[in-house]
C-alpha cells in the first residue's frame, strides 16, 4: 500500500456506498414525485379523497382525513371553495409524503393508497356532479 492510497478493496466498498446512496435517494425522489403528481390531480370538493391518501413503507397503511365543506353546496362547483379544501389536504399530505419517502432505503418497498369509497370512481370513470333534472 502506497503512503496516502487506500486499498484497492476500499476503493471499491467507497464506490459501492455511494453509488447505494445515488439509488436510494433516485427511488426516495422518484416517489416522492410520483405521489405529489397523483395527490395534484386528485379531483376535490372536499378535500376528502386528497386528503386520504396514504403514504408508507414496508406495509400499506390508511388515513382517515374529513376534509371540509363541500364545493357543491349551492348546485355549482365553488372553485373558491375547491381550491381551499385543495390547499388544506395538501398541507396535511405533502409533509406526511416528505415524511415517508424521506426515510426510504433501496430496500424498501413504498405504497401510495386510498381507502376512499369513490377513488375506483374517480380514477377511472372521473368525477362529476351528476346533473340534478327537476
């Protein structure tokens, strides 16, 4: 060993742990994103649905979150009252996301899910008021 110069060996365990930080914090981020772009385009007049979401490690998990006055209240979508609710889930979810994608590892695996009786309906068939006929 020359005066200075690590090991072969330990040039190559350096090498290793960086190159598991790199991945690690590409899947942290990677999920982080994922999660910020699905709770984004969550559909809201209460804020229920968004505010359900769940993120979390090694195991699914819930959240029960009430949300706030409905948007549709008057017979009309209150974007007003949408974009509220909207910034009150947000600010209940986004840190919880932070929270869990933060102490990921390479080894672990990540879930995003909503318990919500509607989600199905508002992933897959969209959500609208249903028109009221009198």
């Amino acid at each position: 060993k020359v005066a200075g110069m690590k090991k072969f060996s330990e040039q190559i365990k350096d090498s290793i742990n960086k190159y598991n930080l790199l991945i690690t914090k590409v899947f942290q981020d990677s999920c982080y994103t994922v999660s910020e772009d699905i709770a984004e385009d969550s559909p809201v007049s209460t804020g229920k649905l968004l505010g359900q979401w769940a993120p979390s490690k090694n195991a699914v998990s819930s959240h029960r979150y009430s949300g706030g006055p409905s948007a549709w209240q008057f017979g009309w979508k209150d974007e007003g009252v949408a974009e509220i609710n909207k910034g009150a889930a947000l600010s209940n979810l986004l840190p919880r996301i932070k929270a869990t994608t933060d102490s990921l590892t390479k080894n672990d695996t990540y879930y995003f899910t909503n318990d919500t009786e509607y989600i199905k309906q508002a992933e897959y068939d969209g959500w609208q008021r249903p028109l009221l006929i009198i």
